[in-house]
C-alpha cells in the first residue's frame, strides 16, 4: 500500500479495504473478534460454527414472534396488590394483625399488621381485567396485556433479586438477559449498539453495571447506556472544539497509517477489524442521535407518552426513544423507573400512598402512549413489552406505623405485551391477600424462558461454554415457557 | 430432612424383591376405581410431568409406577411404608417450606390432596398391570459411560515424566530444548519457522511481556546499536530485575484468583486492606519467590510452620469472592462462598473444572459428587465473612510487647487521675473518699424518681439485641436493620471483675454492638444517661449519634443529654444503639435513660463545679480542672498498635462435611472426610492431629502441600501451560482452566510436560523459565505472514510464527500514560482512583459516593493500583477487556466494537492525554513540526519511522492549521490523539 501524494486522499476508505482483499462489509464482519479463546468458546456454544463478528445479525431457531424486547423495569418491587393483582378481601382487614407468612428485608414473620390496598380497582377493556386508580391509562390496554400474578423468585433482598431477574441467577457474575438475547441474535442495526440500558435520573439500580453485565461473556455484549440528553451514549460526541472536518482529517491519516501497517500483516483480520471499527463509530456518532432526536416527532405522539406534563416528560421521552429505537432494530431496550435508595424508586418501606403515587404517576401514560404508539405502527406485533420489578410487595406493613410494605418474592405480578403473547389474559395467583403464588406458580426463569422462545430462542438449547458447563439463562434444569399467554 | 435413610441406589436385585411384594397386594375393586377415577388423572396431571413421562426426569424420581415411588429420588423413597401416613410423597405437597412445594406451579386443592392422601394412606395401590415400566436407567442409574477411568487414560492426568528432546533437522536453529519440540511439530508437517523478529519488534514484545510497559526510544537505539552477542540476553535480565516485571506478571496471577476490592451487591462493601493482598503478589513475582511456596502461603500461609506477615496476607485468597451480605438463604449463600473459594483454587492451581460436580456427578469428566465434597471437607472451617472480623493486626512479638505495655500504662495512669479526681469530689462533700473499687455498684442504686424509660441494669437486666461481629454498615444503627444474625441478652454486657459492673451476659472480645427498641411517651427534657464503659463507646438515637465516651470508667455516671441528642429522640418508638470498643483489661458496657434523677451527685463532677467552684479553694479547683483535663486527654488518645492490619483467613468451629445432593444443603448425604479427587491417585491423606488450642484445624496445610507438591501432575502442568500462554498469547492447551474432556487437547502435550518438569526441576523459579522461553527461537519469531504455512495451519497451532496480539486493558491505558511522560511508576498501597466521567458515576445507586477522587499525581499510576469494585468498572480498562471479577478469567477476550473505538478517539482521558503528549512532543523536539511528528511516532511505533510516515503526519498538521484554523498546539495535539489510535501502537508484533 502506497501512500503517494495525491493519493490517499483522493480515494475513499473503501476504495482502500477493497485493496486489502475484501469488502468493507465483510471486513466489518470478519474477525471482529479474533481471539483464540473465544473462537473455542464459539466453537462449543455454537455447535461446530465460529461466531466472527460475535453481533452480526443470527438466524434464530425457530420463527421469532419478537424482534425486539423492551422491558420496563420498576426497580424497587411495585406491590402488586396496589395496581394489578386485585385483592378485595384485603380491604376489610385494614390494620388488623393476622398470621401470614411473608419474608422481606425484615426477615421471615408469622404475622404482621395488614394494609388494606390504597387504590379502588375498576374493570377495563373488553376482558373486563381489574386495575387499579394508580394505572389508569394502562389500564386501557389491558386487552393488549397477558398478566401473570403468580411470579415468585429466589430472593427478597434486592441485590440478589435484582441479579436474579436481569441474569437469571442471584449470584453475581452471569451474563443478563439483554446480553443472551444479543449473543444469541445479534444487532440489526450495527449503527447502534444492540443491547441498550436507561436509566433513571435519580440514579442506576443497586450493583449499577452488574444489571447489564454481560458476566463471563465478552464485554461486547454488556448494555450500553443511553442517555435521552447530552451525548446520548458515552463518548459518542467529538471533544469540545473538534469540528467533523479534523476529526475526518484525524480518522483519513489513522486509516492511511492503518493500513500501511496492516499491509505486511494481512492474515491478520483483527487489523482489519479495527480499521472497520473507525467507520462504525463514526457512522455511529452521526446516527445515534438521530435517535434520541424527538424534535420531528409530532406534538400528538408527544402527547400520547406524556413528554408535554412535568411528572411524565422523563420516562415518556425514555419510552418514546425505546419505540425509535425498536424502529432503528435495537435488539433489547431496558428503560428503568427508579433508581438509587429508598423513595427515590418503587421500594415503599414507609408509605406506599406516597411511594406508588409517585412512580405510578411518572409511569402510567407513558407506558400505556407506549403500547398505543407501537400498536397504531404495526409495531406491537414483532416487539414485547415486559413490565415488573425485581419483585412485589407484602400485603402486611413493614414497620408498626405507616403503610410501608416491606418486600416478597413470594407472589408478584409481572406483565407482557405485544411479540406473540395473548392480549387480554391473566395466568396464575396469588392467594387471597396476595401474600404468596399458589396457582400456576412461575419462577423468574420461567419468564425468560418466555422472552426468548418469543424471540425465536430455545432457552434450553442457547448455551455458553464457561466453568466447565454448557451455561443457559435458564440454568442446568432449564425452564419452560409460560405457554398459556403465548 | 434427614438423608441418612436415602436408599443408596438400588440394584436390580432388590427391585425385583420390591416388584414381588407390591404383586403381592391385590387391591380391591373399589380401590382400582378410586385409583382410575380419582388418583391417577390427579398424578397425571400434577406429577408426571417432571417425573416420569417425558425424557427428563428430575430429581431422579419416577412416580409412574408403585415401584420408583418405593425406590423413590434424591429425597429419598416417596413412600413410607411403614408409616405411610408420614410419606415423603405427602410432604412434598404441604408448600410448608421452599424444599417442601410439589407440584412447582401452586399448592394442590385441598379436595385433591384429600385423594391423594387417601391413596397414599391405602398403600399407593395401582391398577395391576398399569403401571409404567420403569426404565432400566431408573433402576440401575447409569452415569455416561466414563473413557476415562484410571490416570493413565487422560493426558492430564498422567504422571509427570520427562519427555525425551525429539530430534530435528533444522539444529541451527534450536537454540534449545524447547525449539526441538516446536521444530519437531513443524518438520512432521513439512513446514518451516518464519524468520526471527527484527531487532525492534523482539524488543517491544520483550518489554511488554515483561512489564508491559513499551522500552523508550533511547533503549530501542541501544539496543539495536548493540551488535554484543549476548545483547539480547542482557535485556532479558535486566527486565526481569525491573519492579515492573511485578505489576505486570503480578496481574495475570490477580485475573486467576477474580481479585477484586469489594463484596458486590446492595452494598459492594469494601474489602479491607485488599490491595495489601494486590501488593503480596507484586512483591512474590518481583523476589521469584518459588511457586510452590506461593500456593502454599495463599492456601494455608496461617498455618504453615515457617509463617511470616507475608504468608497471612496471602491467605486474604481467601476473601477475594464476590458475598452477599444480605442473602435471602444462608445456608446455601455459605455454601455459594466456599464454593467459589473450591472452583478458584482448582480452576487457578490444578486446571481442573471441580465446581461441576456440586450438584452431581461432572457429567463427562470423571470427577464424582463426591470428590467435590471431599475438596470442600479441606476449606470447610474458613469462617464466613459474616462470622468476624476478616482482618488481622500482624505484629512481631516486640511490636505486641510493647503495644500492651503502652495500654497497660495509659489504664494506670487513668486510674490514678480518676483517684485523685474522686477524693477532690469527696472531700468537697465532706465525706470520705471511696475506693473506686471496692462495693460493686449494684449495692448502692441511685434513689428512684420517676418512672425511668430505660432502667440501667443496677434495676434488674433489660434486654438488648446484640452482635460481636461488626456489621456492614452503619445502617446497624437504624430501626429496620435486620438483626436476623443478632441475639438477644440481659443487660449489662462485660467480664467479671470489672469494676463495677453489674453482668447480666459475658462479653469478652474486643467490640460489641447493641440495639434496643424503647417507647418514649413523651421525650423528657431532664432526660438523662445513666452509664457505665469500659471503654470508648458511642451511642445512638434512631440512626443518629447522640453522644460518645473514650475510656474507661469505673462505675455508674449520669450525663446530661445535650439539647442536639435529645431532638433525635420522638414520642413513640426509639431505636437506641450503642458500641463500645475495648482494647485491653476488663470490659463492661450498659446504659439506661434516666429521668429526674438528680444529676448523680455520688460520681458527677457538677456538684464541684455545681457552685463556681465556690466550695473549693481556688487551687484546689484549678488542680481539679487540670486532672479532669489530663483525664480527658489520656482517654482521648488511642494506643496504635503499631503493626498491620490485614484482611485474612480464620477458621470457625470444625464442620463435618456431608454430600449435598444437587448442591442442596438441605439434602445432606453421606459424609465425607477430606481427600483428593480419585481419579489423579493420591492415597487418602492423614489429618495430623490438632495441637490442643490449635486456631485452626490443619487441613488446610495438607491441602496446601498437595497441590504444591512435585508429585502433583495437574499443578505443574497448569502453571507450565499459563507461562507459555502468557508468553506466546494461548496456552500449549488453549483451555487453561480446564484440563478435562470438555476442554481443548494440548496442541504440544510433550512440550508441556517438559516445561512443567523443568519448572519443578528449577526449584519452581518463574523467572530462570522465562528466560528460558524467551531465549528460544521460538519466542524470537517474527509475526509475519507465509502464505504455505498460512494455507495449511491458519490458525498457527504448530507455532509457525509469533502471534501479533493487542495490548491489553491495563497496558493500554499505561502505554498512553508513559508516551506522553506522564506515568507516575509508584508502587503499592491503597488503591488509587482515576477520573471517570460523570454519566458512568450516574450508572451507580449511590453515584456521589461510589466513587473517590485521587490527587493528580496518584492518577497517573499504573492500572494494576486502580480499586478494582465490583458494581462500576473504571471505563477505560473495561472498554479494553479487563478480566471479570466474578470468576476465576483464565483469558481475556479481546474485542473490537465501535464503542471501544468512540472511547479511544472522543473520550476525555484520551483526548487530555493526546494534549500532555502534544506538550510533551514540543518540550523535548521543540518548535520543529518534522522534529515532533518523529519523536511522537518513534514514542507510539517504539521504532524509526519512515521519512513518508513522518512527511504524513506533518502534512496532516499542516491541514489542521491551514484548513480548520486550529492552533499550533492543538494540531499537534490531534496528531497525538491519531497516534494514540493507531494499530501500530495497540498491536504487538
């Protein structure tokens, strides 16, 4: 490769890989991730086939139902029997002290004083489903909506629950669901990552990063933030004073010494990888925010996610970049309501009128413009929307004053939407004060069991080579897909 | 439950026995029809599922017939028999715990447990002649067959031998014995070894693989300018002595052992004095010290006989582990960090994937259940981190001498203060002084006024919860901590023969903790403290301190509340916590919350000063002043111990360790005694006996001289394969944490197991082996390409060239540092914090406080003294690959995503660096634009460049000024932050 005047810059970088041998494209492709290691790994994981660009986009194992997922995730554990999971025989024993088993943060009790459900629920829709005066607006699209009220999980304290239902495990370390989803698929769209994470303006969740860590995976397939102002992604924007023209001017001369020096070693395809790489971020710099740029989206659509109200504006525009970002093939979308301690997200220790007001207020027309947007797009078909917490909460107060409710991992409620589930369906429930699962019980593996059959994934056969074991979401034993909503 | 009964499983044999009987039963015609109508529909439908009808049977129970009910699961027989009202089947259904909810999907309706209950209680009779014929491998349970079933059959597991040194045409260039093997493999494929690297390529690689840190221009010239035969060598030991060579190899041993500084979860608590753990490494790599004494002091440094401070920091190996504070099962979360510790040890030390048979059988290797726990059975006694204090003070004997003669003096002189400063007291009351001593206080209670919300003990015990081991957090002192861990006593808490104490429960370590909960109906504004310490204690109101003593005292005293403390008290409940810390004589600790009781005129000071001191003359006053004075100060001031504190292993109790079935510590079966895996051949070791008073049990040290024994053929062979692989980028095996059937083969199995009798041969020296590999012609390869061998052996198994790698996360980030100038090369102690951009801070629960600020100096130091925290990854090194904290990370990935590539072009740390090198680049080359193009590429290239490279960058500086109208420093600035991109510079040949 010659660098004679002239030359180098009269041609396009393309011009230049064509050169080396191979098309941009396929150059992109190749090798991205050439280590030794890893291709062993793939070699396991993949049944004799070697993954070369570890998010180039995959065949799925059977028809998907689901290209994409957005899952809301109200950390903090909203109580179930305050917005889905009806409990009339719990009104009347406001106050009173019962004997119940329930296991929170206060440890495991026999009994404890009941607090009688805040709202007043009212039926919706044509399957005349029960939700209560905090989801008013999703409460119209219960037709659209499979309830499962019988969830339970492994563990009540949020550090480990919050690992359990993003990796399927409460010990640290496993790859999250958004990375199996990205691992197994891959990205549509490599202009923006694949796997993306919003969180909160108050804060992350308890173990931060850990929440979208891609574990003993490649860092390649962890969540990448996004953020709906400033630079929408870490690193995204040139510094301060660097116009496109010299950072063009930086990128031709890298890409000019690039290949000189790639020219001597051309077998080696994490060379050319790297080159490629430069043209992503750049294409990524230039598209990404056109993502997160609403300004064209009309007043209406605005309206409908609550971006023109105070309390709506955050987690509206979060759900309206989730819809943008399903458009431009983002493969999993994790919004967060909540973050940091206490009040500051769902986690109503002390006064749940209070608490749920508040989150259920900055959430409910969001999420409900969301269903509508994607339904009234042709959207909701091919995208599943996930809405719960890390777990529910206990019909009995936490503390002798007050209308706390400490946690349970006993029985909850979660909900989906769009991407093949049943609209209009519940599954599973909980006794009559809500204190436990006892019909159609589902563990947290059993929805991401869901998840990734709708996503055209056997979440039994989708496996990574770690530690001396075929590694699945689902565990060794692995889980069946809840199929009555499916 | 109890497992002992678990029928072990059953031969043919006795099933036919079992068959025969239950032929025996005939059922009635009304039972078939219960059993057809109601039983069976119900069984089918809850039951079957998992337990018999599809090919995956859990738990290995079949319930589709009367014989695998009787011959039963994991659990044991689901029928009893003999009381078959007490069936296990029947206690499945209850849901009256989590091991006890059968079916999985909701408790049965109660009309349906009524007929199973029934048919249980009537003998589980079938339908002759319905029942589902059980499968052959229900009744012999057949593990896969096993290729493996002696040592000799895996090449892992083989004794170690020497191999002989094969013979090749090509002498010439097997410099040594390790270039026959290479040589060997290449002949037999008719292919030739590329040419050797030039000059500098060999010095880069050297540098790095050595210290990971590029040579400077000045030493690539030297070197190259040096025609000396032995120049090469030369720079081998010179690098090897470096510090560097520590922090470099030090770190590869630190992604083994999934070093971190944290615990993870909720809180990621820090770990204390990690780094000092991080500091032993570098320190053991630096000195050479023998790898077999290195094992042996991380694994059992407390016990070993020659124990020095350094062999307990290495047991902090121990701690490393990710630990819920917080588990929702304690059990099993104890259990979840002794195998962690197991997994680590055998993944790093042996190559072995042990942790696969903790729930059964290593489904391909031939490593049993058993072998899991009988490895266990050698850690088992390693306390929790909940259990105590997980750090040590290390001092010589002189050091502990001396600590506890200063303590002993500061108590006496206390003494004597508080002696003079009571006969003042007395005197001013008139009456004879008291020994301070003498009548124990109970004797002498205060007169009683009011009702007192919080009697103090004098009055008779009050419960306290309380702890001895020192709580996470400080939310310990808040209302809704969880005290599950906590138990509950009569007050007060202290030795006997303190002074004064009233003892309601021994305590007699060093710190304790105290909660109760009390109910004020109003909050009194003559509220005070009744108290007694021994020593410094501080006590809180709801979460918030109220006041704080030091020192100690020797009976009860009332203080006045001040007005700030008693804000913190409420009408209704208060949560009163106290802690209280003593370091040497007695100890003793109780308070109570008094109300109108005269300010104890017996033991207060305020009667001397109650009146101006009007009552004493003014030098008896002023004396009285200064002793109080000295008294205050004496306690103040705290006696360092003046050692180390840090963070190792302790031992609690000894545990019997039993077989968990599928990782169950509910489901215990047979015990076991600790031993070695079978399938390597060791006879069972012998357990010395303990020395009575032994801290601990000694297992740990025959674990520990097992596996750094010569004998030990996985140990050598592990660390002989990591040298190669952290030498030429894969190991001779490329799965270096796992040896076994699920691993890759070893591409050159003799070449190993020479390199691993060597090592052991060389008294277990990394650096002698080093030097060793390095010298070979092998290492000195060039990287580039030959297109026959390339067609037959792509990717390079044979060892046809070197292979190009890129740097990794740390070498990155410190490579940008030392070009620019900017590397601050200090060593060791605490962990350092870099500058990590705000929207990443963001991404914590707690983002104000996840995250410190270091001074700029300390910002630039190496990567390995970055604080390594579980819940924020520095982004830098994260966005280049570093190793997972969670597991043991045998190899790091190495990816390219155009996030990587946004982070190297647009983000704060490299732009800022690109500047501090553009600086660098003008005060050492000066004005001239050619002059600083040249020193910046020979600074990023670490070689000359060509008058074309240079002639590009200077042209591309040229267009910065001329077409974007940047400044001279910020053009050169942009060309840096470009050479900080290049390929040349992230890639090694």
């Amino acid at each position: 490769m010659s660098m004679k005047k002239n030359q180098f810059c009269g041609r396009t970088r393309r011009e230049m890989l064509w050169e080396l041998g191979s098309g941009f494209g396929s150059v992109a492709l190749a090798g991205m991730l050439g280590n030794d290691f890893f291709s062993g790994q793939a070699i396991h994981a993949e049944g004799g086939k070697k993954l070369l660009n570890p998010l180039a986009p995959k065949a799925p194992h059977f028809a998907p139902k689901a290209k994409s997922v957005i899952f809301l995730f109200m950390y903090g554990g909203p109580s179930h029997v305050d917005t889905f999971d009806y409990k009339p025989k719990l009104y009347p024993l406001d106050e009173k002290t019962i004997q119940i088993k329930t296991f929170g943060r206060g440890g495991k009790k026999n009994e404890g004083r009941v607090i009688g459900p805040k709202w007043k629920f009212k039926q919706y829709g044509k399957c005349g489903k029960y939700v209560s005066d905090l989801f008013p607006n999703v409460g119209e699209c219960v037709d659209d909506i499979a309830f499962i009220h019988s969830m339970y999980a492994d563990s009540p304290i949020h550090g480990s629950a919050m690992l359990m239902m993003n990796s399927g495990r409460i010990l640290s370390g496993h790859p999250c669901l958004g990375s199996w989803a990205t691992y197994g698929l891959g990205s549509e769209n490599q202009n923006l990552p694949g796997f993306v994470v919003m969180l909160d303006p108050k804060g992350g969740p308890i173990s931060g990063a850990k929440n979208w860590s891609s574990g003993y995976m490649p860092a390649t397939y962890q969540g990448v933030q996004l953020r709906a102002s400033g630079a929408p992604i870490l690193n995204l924007a040139p510094p301060e004073g660097m116009s496109d023209a010299t950072q063009r001017k930086i990128l031709e001369s890298l890409n000019d010494y690039n290949l000189e020096h790639a020219a001597s070693r051309i077998s080696n395809s994490n060379l050319t990888a790297r080159i490629s790489s430069f043209e992503m971020a750049y294409n990524m710099q230039k598209h990404a925010p056109e993502v997160v740029d609403i300004s064209k989206e009309d007043e209406k659509t605005k309206s409908l996610y609550g971006i023109d109200q105070d309390k709506t504006k955050d987690f509206g525009t979060k759900c309206l970049l989730a819809r943008r970002m399903v458009e431009s093939g983002v493969r999993f979308i994790q919004l967060y309501s909540g973050g940091g301690h206490n009040d500051e997200n769902w986690d109503a220790h002390s006064d749940v009128v209070f608490n749920h007001t508040l989150h259920a207020g900055n959430t409910d027309k969001p999420i409900a413009g969301l269903l509508k947007d994607l339904k009234q797009r042709g959207l909701l078909d091919s995208t599943l929307v996930v809405w719960g917490g890390e777990f529910g909460r206990q019909p009995t107060a936490e503390y002798a004053k007050g209308t706390g409710r400490d946690h349970n991992a006993y029985g909850f409620t979660m909900w989906m939407a769009g991407g093949g589930i049943k609209g209009g369906t519940s599954v599973g429930a909980t006794d009559e004060l809500g204190a436990a699962a006892v019909e159609n019980r589902f563990h947290v593996k059993n929805l991401h069991a869901t998840i990734l059959t709708q996503l055209g994934l056997d979440p039994n056969n989708l496996s990574f080579f770690f530690s001396g074991l075929n590694q699945k979401l689902v565990g060794v034993e692995g889980a069946d897909p809840i199929r009555q909503i499916i | 439950m109890n497992l002992k009964t678990l029928i072990p499983l059953v031969c043919i044999l006795a099933l036919i026995g079992i068959a025969a009987r239950a032929g025996e039963v005939a059922p009635t015609a009304e039972q078939i029809a219960f059993f057809e109508k109601d039983a069976l529909p119900l069984l089918k439908s809850a039951c079957f599922k998992c337990h018999g009808a599809e090919a995956k049977v859990k738990a290995g129970l079949y319930l589709t017939s009367r014989a695998g009910m009787l011959k039963g699961g994991q659990g044991g027989p689901s029928i009893d028999e003999k009381a078959l009202g007490k069936s296990l089947f029947l206690d499945m259904l209850t849901y009256r715990d989590e091991e006890h909810s059968m079916p999985p999907d909701g408790k049965l309706k109660p009309e349906q447990l009524a007929i199973l209950t029934k048919w249980i209680n009537e003998g589980a009779l079938w339908k002759p002649g319905t029942e589902a014929v059980l499968p052959e491998s229900a009744i012999v349970k057949k593990e896969p067959e096993q290729k493996v079933k002696t040592a000799e059959d895996w090449w892992a597991y083989k004794a170690l031998k020497r191999p002989a040194v094969p013979d090749v045409k090509n002498k010439a260039w097997a410099a040594n014995p390790i270039d026959s093997f290479i040589l060997a493999g290449l002949e037999k494929e008719d292919l030739n070894p590329v040419a050797p690297a030039s000059k500098g390529a060999l010095i880069r690689r050297a540098y790095y693989d050595l210290t990971g840190l590029p040579p400077t221009p000045a030493e690539v010239e030297a070197f190259i300018a040096n025609t000396a035969p032995d120049a090469y060598e030369k720079l081998i030991d010179s690098l090897l002595a470096s510090p560097h060579y520590g922090e470099k190899w030090g770190r590869h041993w630190l992604d083994l052992v999934r070093f971190a500084e944290t615990n993870g979860y909720e809180r990621d608590g820090a770990k204390p004095f990690a780094w000092r753990y991080r500091d032993y490494v570098i320190r053991a790599f630096n000195d050479d010290k023998p790898y077999d004494r290195f094992i042996k002091e991380q694994i059992a440094g407390d016990e070993l006989t020659d124990a020095t401070p350094d062999s307990k920091i290495a047991t902090g190996f121990y701690r490393l582990n990710i630990w819920d504070d917080e588990p929702a099962d304690r059990k099993l979360a104890k259990f979840d960090v002794l195998d962690g510790i197991l997994a680590t040890t055998c993944q790093s030390m042996l190559g072995m994937s042990m942790n696969c048979a903790r729930c059964h059988n290593h489904k391909k290797d031939p490593i049993l259940a058993k072998d899991y726990y009988s490895m266990l059975a050698f850690i088992h006694d390693v306390s929790d981190m909940q259990s105590t204090d997980i750090t040590v003070d290390i001092n010589s004997p002189e050091q502990l001498a001396d600590y506890e003669k200063r303590l002993h003096e500061k108590s006496a002189r206390e003494d004597d203060l508080m002696k003079k400063i009571a006969a003042i007291e007395a005197e001013t009351r008139g009456a004879k002084p008291k020994e301070n001593s003498a009548a124990p206080a109970a004797k002498d209670p205060p007169k009683e006024a009011a009702v007192d919300p919080l009697p103090d003990a004098r009055h008779g015990p009050q419960k306290w919860q309380y702890t001895l081991m020192r709580p996470n957090n400080d939310e310990w002192t808040w209302q809704n901590y969880n005290t599950e861990s906590w138990k509950e006593a009569p007050s007060g808490f202290g030795s006997k023969g303190t002074p004064g104490a009233v003892i309601g429960t021994v305590w007699h370590t060093d710190n304790i903790w105290l909660r109760k909960l009390i109910t004020l109906k109003s909050v009194p504004q003559n509220l005070k403290l009744s108290l007694h310490h021994d020593e410094d204690c501080e006590i809180y109101f709801n979460g918030k301190l109220a006041a704080q003593f030091h020192g100690h005292v020797s009976k009860y005293e009332v203080h006045p509340l001040s007005p700030d403390a008693l804000k913190l008290l409420k009408v209704g409940e208060n949560q009163i916590a106290v802690h209280c810390l003593q370091t040497t004589g007695g100890q003793f600790i109780d308070m109570g919350l008094v109300v109108n009781a005269a300010v104890d005129a017996d033991t207060s000071d305020d009667i001397v000063l109650a009146k101006n001191g009007k009552l004493l003359p003014k030098e008896k006053l002023a004396e009285y002043n200064a002793l109080k004075k000295q008294l205050a100060e004496s306690r103040k001031a705290k006696v360092e111990a003046g050692g180390m504190r840090v963070m190792a292993v302790f031992e609690r109790g000894r545990n019997a360790t039993k077989i968990l079935m599928r990782g169950n510590p509910n489901l215990e079966g047979d015990d076991v005694a600790p031993n070695f895996p079978a399938i390597l051949g060791f006879p069972a070791p012998v357990i010395p006996k303990e020395a009575p008073g032994a801290k601990t049990s000694g297992k740990r040290t025959v674990l520990a001289n097992w596996l750094a024994s010569k004998d030990n053929q996985l140990t050598a062979r592990a660390i002989a394969n990591r040298l190669w692989q952290f030498h030429f980028g894969r190991g001779l095996c490329r799965t270096p944490n796992d040896f076994g059937q699920l691993g890759e083969l070893p591409t050159h199995p003799e070449l190993l197991d020479w390199l691993a009798t060597e090592f052991t041969s060389r008294d277990w020296k990394m650096k002698s082996m080093h030097k060793l590999i390095m010298m070979s012609s092998a290492y000195r390869m060039a990287s580039s390409d030959e297109p026959k061998a390339l067609a037959k052996d792509p990717n390079n198994n044979l060892f046809w060239r070197f292979d190009m790698r890129r740097m990794s996360a740390e070498e990155v980030r410190d490579s940008v540092l030392a070009v620019n100038g900017t590397l601050n090369p200090k060593m060791f102690g605490p962990s350092i914090y870099t500058e990590v951009p705000k929207e990443v801070l963001q991404s914590s629960s707690q983002p104000k406080n996840v995250w410190g600020v270091s001074p700029p100096e300390e910002r630039t130091r190496r990567s390995v003294y970055v604080l390594v925290k579980r819940s924020l990854n520095e982004p830098i090194l994260n966005t280049f690959d570093q190793a997972d904290t969670d597991s043991s990370c045998p190899v790091r990935f190495t990816t390219t995503v155009p996030t990587q590539t946004l982070t190297s072009l647009n983000s704060k740390f490299f732009n800022d660096q690109a500047a501090l090198f553009a600086e660098r680049l003008v005060k050492e080359a000066g004005a001239n634009v050619d002059a600083q193009v040249k020193l910046g590429l020979r600074l990023t290239m670490c070689r000359e460049p060509s008058a074309k490279e240079i002639e590009h960058g200077v042209k591309l500086i040229k267009r910065f000024t001329n077409e974007d109208n940047l400044s001279d420093g910020k053009a050169l600035a942009n060309f840096c932050l470009m050479a900080l991109n290049l390929n040349e510079f992230m890639y090694l040949d």
